[in-house]
C-alpha cells in the first residue's frame, strides 16, 4: 500500500518529512519549514478554488483532463458474446465493486457471457450507503468512505455515471483546522510532532533507504528480517518514545485495522516514505482522502448493479470448487451449482477460507488464502443537531489516546444544520465495539468527543448507529492487513491466477489494498487477463 486511508497519515508522512528536512545540515528552523507548509497549502487551495465551479457544476470536468478517455459502455459484440454456442462461460464469485468492475470491463470488450454470484441479498460489499440515519437528508457511509485524488478507477466511474464529487479540500474547509491530535488530555500541534518525529527521522530514513522498491514473497534479505518485527517492536528499536510512539501505534491500529503489535512493521516504512523513495523528496508529502460521492458512493455499485442485473444471482453462498473435466465447477448452499471455463474469486479470503477448495493450487496461495491478516475496523457513527466541531473552528478529524482513537464529520460538505460523526476504531477497541447494544458505546464514546470538542453532548440528537465489519457476515474484517512476516511469505500470491482461477478485491492490490479503488482496478486487471485468453 503506497497511500493512506486515514487523514492522520498523510499528516504523519508531512510531519516525518518536515522532520527529516529539520535534521539537514542547512535546514531552515522547523516553524519556517511549518509556514512554508500552510503557504503552499494555501497557494495550492487557490489553485483548486478557481476550477471549483467548473468541477461542481460539470460532475468531474475538473478531474477530466488527467483522465483516460472511457470506453463505451455498449460496444459491437466482437464474437465473444453471450449468444455464441462455442463461448467460454466465466462465473464471477461476489458482487462488490470488484466483481462489478469485471463485469463492466468484459462488456466494454464485446464480452457478455458471465455471471455475477453473490452471497448476500444485495450488490456493493463494502460500499455501503445509508440514508438518514443521522438526521433528515444525511447521506453516511457503512463503509468505503473516501476516494483519493489518485484513485483513477474510482473517479472514472463517477465521471462515466455523472456523479458529482464533495471535495474535502473545498475553500470553505481550508478556514478550518483540519485536523485535532489529542494526547494527554490536551490538543498538539504539528510543530509539536515535528519535534517529536526528529528524534527518529534518521534512524527510519536509513532503515527505509535499506528495503528494495518492491517487496513479495520472494525477498530476502533485510526485508524479511523487518518483516519479523511488528510496528510496536520496531519503534521500541529505534528509541521512539511518548508522543510520537502513541501517535504512530494509535495511526496503524486505525489506518490498516490491527494491533501495532501484530503488523509487519513495513506497513510503517513503506507507507511514511512514500515521497522519499528513489532519491524523490517531496517536503509536502501528498493530499489524500480528498472526495466522496455526493449523496453516497454506494450510487457507482448501484450504476452498475442496474447495468447487469440480469447477470447477476443473489443469495448464492459458494461452499465448494471442484474440478470437472476441463471445466470448474462452483457449488452454491442453496443454489444449483454451476460449471464454468473461468471462474473469478472477489470474495474476501476471509469467506474464501471457509470453501471447500478442490482444485490444485499453490503453496503459496494457500497460505495467502488461510492466513491473510484482516483488520478489525468498525464504526460507530453518531446524529447531533449541528456540528458543534465546527463552531470551535475544527474539521472534525480527530485522533486521539483517550480512548476514542480517531473520527470525522460524516456529513462534512452537506447541506443542512444538522451533522453526523464518525468514531473509527481498529485493533482490540474495533472488535471490541460488536459488544453490547448501540446505546451502551453511544455512552461510552459521546462523553469521549466531548472531553475534544466540548458542546458535543448537548448537541447530541438521540441518533445512534454501528457497523461491526468484523462479524459481518459476508466480510468478517474491513480490509486485508499484513501481520509480521506476511510481506515476504505471501505478499504478492493474493492477485496471482491459479490456472481457470482468477482473483479481485482490495486484498490483491499492490497500490490500493484497503481501498475502494483496489477492488476496482484488481477487478478491472483480472477481467481483462480473462479477456486476453478468451480471444486468444
């Protein structure tokens, strides 16, 4: 993973690189660098500003310009459509965005002779949209939540259903503090982590500088002598201490789900010095988590849904893969199984894990496929009459040790007074959040946002809702997470074919793992691998 889900890294990889260029034999003092930081930021939001309207007004035509031309939805059947009595079958094994994104490449490509088999009684997996749950005319999102300015295959589809966009970067949210870090039952600054990060910049540089652009299950060397060392492990070796060792334990636990002390610990240096590698320094770091749909991003899966509906079988729970003969044979629990020329598996391995899998496979990918760490991210999101945040000048991003780890403002950018707020917990606090009702971590929570953004409590509107990945029935995690030693024994085997067996989802991404855009873009890649040998 090369990009940040959480609003906190992007801050901790400009906050290591201020840091790092503070150390510099010629560097400027660090509240220099700091100014220089909210000049460019400044500069950079005027530049935004002034093709804002064009942006809202046309959808996407600020972003189009950078974008690939689309394919047609609809184009002339090539003689591998659905109506030829020699054409391959391919069955699609889940319907999130992954195996809808397959599903629309194949068509794009004259192909139409698939189906799309999905467990649940609905499509979209994890994007998942509800409305008014916070209050009247609030859209919050269940799950996949922000889009980043780099994520192609995502905001080709917004643009391709015209689909407005809410940027978090939005002039109106530039007069705000962006993000609240609260640690020992007071707020810090950037100067303050700055400080903090100095003590161990060097040591990471060097460590970082060590480790080859690309690691998978075949390295050796220094990389899988890290990769035995977990994120905790790794800054007790290298002297982190206080602040900044809270700061970046409790920044893994949320951004990739698990307990710092479970992670490899090149989920942190990859990840912190993805502008410092290749000789490239970049002291800014990059913007992301910038957009999300308007009115939910679950309205891309929907699009889609409504395209191939006729494809498409709800309520089928595959149990068992078989050989037959030169085909792959799928069998359902409760619905009749089904033979195939290829098959493409977007399923978490979570779920994969629990089918009887009778066809050969790799070592390798079975292990990936049984021992893939998953995060235990939840949410508990929370309705108020207001946005109380906002009034103290804050965004609402906030992240914190006094136990509510970190949050947003899951109505940021929509109309109306009324506001909604995201508690985003991963590690022992994320699994821990399926116990008990609603209404018991509604109590164990609010007072939390309080003690950072006073006001919180009287504002609060009754309103109380949670999603617990973990036990989700159809995911049984948020997204997939290397543990130690997981970079280099299986890193890399998720997304490989195993002859008629293609594979999708966040979970074989190399760029995107935990995103949105992951399952788009391993969708799209597979369907296309598929493609390439029904025409050959």
């Amino acid at each position: 993973m090369s990009t940040s889900k959480t609003p906190l890294m992007a801050f901790l990889r400009q906050a290591w690189n201020l840091a790092h260029a503070a150390n510099k034999p010629d560097a400027l003092p660090t509240d220099e660098l700091i100014d220089q930081l909210k000049e460019v930021r400044s500069r950079r939001a005027f530049l935004r500003s002034s093709g804002q309207v064009a942006l809202m007004a046309g959808g996407l035509s600020a972003v189009n310009a950078c974008r690939t031309p689309l394919e047609p939805v609809n184009p002339a059947q090539t003689g591998a459509g659905r109506t030829g009595t020699n054409t391959p079958v391919v069955a699609i094994v889940g319907g999130g965005i992954a195996g809808l994104m397959a599903a629309h490449t194949f068509t794009k490509k004259g192909f139409t002779n698939f189906t799309i088999y999905e467990a649940s009684a609905r499509t979209g997996g994890r994007m998942f949209t509800a409305k008014n749950i916070m209050a009247p005319g609030l859209t919050t999102e269940l799950g996949g939540e922000f889009i980043d300015s780099g994520h192609q295959d995502m905001l080709n589809l917004a643009q391709e259903f015209g689909l407005t966009l809410l940027d978090t970067q939005a002039p109106s949210e530039l007069t705000l503090i962006k993000d609240a870090y609260y640690f020992n039952g007071r707020m810090y600054s950037l100067a303050d982590v700055v400080a903090a990060f100095r003590t161990i910049a060097l040591r990471m540089e060097a460590d970082i500088n060590s480790l080859p652009d690309t690691i998978d299950y075949t390295t050796t060397g220094i990389a899988r002598q890290l990769d035995q060392l977990s994120v905790s492990a790794y800054l007790s070796r290298i002297g982190a201490s206080g602040l900044i060792k809270e700061l970046l334990e409790i920044a893994y636990e949320t951004e990739y789900g698990l307990s710092p002390d479970q992670q490899s610990c090149i989920n942190l240096l990859f990840l912190i010095s993805t502008d410092t590698r290749g000789g490239k320094f970049d002291i800014f770091g990059d913007s992301d988590e910038r957009y999300k749909i308007a009115g939910g991003n679950q309205q891309i899966t929907d699009r889609l849904t409504r395209l191939y509906q006729d494809s498409i079988e709800t309520g089928c729970v595959l149990q068992a893969i078989n050989q037959a003969g030169s085909k792959i044979e799928l069998r359902f629990a409760n619905a009749p199984a089904v033979r195939a020329d290829f098959v493409l598996l977007t399923l978490p391995f979570t779920k994969l894990r629990q089918v009887d899998i009778n066809v050969s496979l790799p070592s390798v990918k079975k292990n990936s496929i049984n021992n893939l760490g998953y995060g235990t991210n939840a949410k508990l999101m929370m309705g108020f009459s207001g946005r109380p945040w906002r009034n103290l000048g804050y965004s609402g991003y906030v992240f914190s040790d006094n136990g509510l780890q970190s949050g947003w403002d899951n109505s940021q950018l929509q109309g109306g007074a009324n506001g909604g707020y995201t508690v985003y917990l991963g590690g022992s606090r994320g699994a821990q959040l399926g116990n008990g009702s609603e209404q018991a971590k509604m109590i164990q929570y609010l007072p939390l946002l309080n003690q950072i953004f006073p006001g919180s409590l009287l504002r609060y509107n009754g309103n109380v809702e949670r999603f617990h990945w973990p036990t989700h029935p159809y995911t049984l995690g948020s997204y997939a997470c290397y543990k130690t030693g997981q970079w280099t024994s299986i890193g890399g085997a998720e997304t490989e074919p195993a002859g008629q067996l293609f594979f999708a989802g966040e979970h074989c991404s190399a760029d995107y793992q935990g995103y949105m855009n992951g399952g788009a873009e391993t969708g799209r890649r597979a369907a296309r691998a598929i493609w390439q040998l029904i025409r050959a």
